[in-house]
C-alpha cells in the first residue's frame, strides 16, 4: 500500500522482469508499466526507482 496524507491510498504489485509470478498473476493484473527492471550500479547493486501519484481524498 502507497499512503499520504489528504490522498487515496493505491494498493498494487510491481514485478521483476523474469520473476515467477509474471505470467501467473491471479488477478491477470500484470501490467507493462508493473514490471521493473532493476540495474546494477558500480557495486553491483541493483535499484530501480518507480513513481506513485495519488488521487486527491
């Protein structure tokens, strides 16, 4: 869940490009713009970074 004040909450899943539950979702909710793609950095970590913009209350 995503919350901020003075805002509607989002409840939503993100993916990992590859990952097992990709294909499978229940609620056949997978989405492009769902799925993340992590890069490493120079020490081998991965990060992504991904917006949320919510709904005035």
């Amino acid at each position: 869940m995503v919350r901020a004040p003075g805002h509607r909450t989002v409840t939503t899943q993100l993916y990992f490009r590859g990952g097992q539950w990709l294909d499978s979702d229940i609620a056949q909710a997978t989405k492009p713009e769902l799925v993340l793609d992590p890069q490493p950095d120079a020490d081998g970590v991965l990060h992504q970074d991904y917006d949320f913009v919510l709904d005035p209350a």
